[in-house]
C-alpha cells in the first residue's frame, strides 16, 4: 500500500494516496506490533506529506511520529526533514 500510495501522491490524488498510507500504517502495526523500522516510519512519513497536502492538522502528529521512529533507528537525517516539515507546517 505504501507503494501504490506513493503512485497516487505522485500523481496529485491525495486522497487516494491517504487512503493507501493510512493502510500502510495499519498493516504494519497489525504486522510488526511495537517494533520500529524504517519502512513503518517512512509509511508514517509518506502519510504525514499527503495530510499536509490536504490541509489536514492530523499531519503534524504524523510527522512527530515519524521522526520519534527515524531517532529510534537513529537516522537522524531523516529524522530532522520530518521534524523541520511539521515546523513549517505549524509555522507557515
């Protein structure tokens, strides 16, 4: 679903590229319970991206997720380009 959601974000259809991402991160909670990886971080990220995209303020809570996950697996860069796009999504 990640995937498919990254085709539909590409393409501009946010809301179906929500619907996927919001799979994404379901399925892998199901799957992966409280483990952490960066496929389930970066599926929170992606999610976080097309919410903003759509205006919605649950997008931020997204992006915190995101990079909470990013420092546990210490991927700091990425950790930082989510925390910088809540910034600026909170700060416009």
């Amino acid at each position: 679903y990640n995937t498919l959601g990254l085709v539909f974000y590409r393409q501009g259809d946010y809301n179906n590229a929500r619907i996927n991402f919001e799979k994404a991160v379901a399925l892998k909670k199901l799957a992966l319970g409280k483990i952490c990886n960066e496929s389930f971080a970066t599926a929170h990220f992606n999610l976080a991206l097309t919410l903003d995209e759509l205006g919605d303020p649950k997008a931020a809570k997204e992006y915190e997720i995101a990079e909470r996950m990013y420092r546990e697996l210490n991927l700091i860069d990425d950790a930082e380009t989510a925390k910088e796009y809540r910034h600026n999504m909170l700060n416009p």
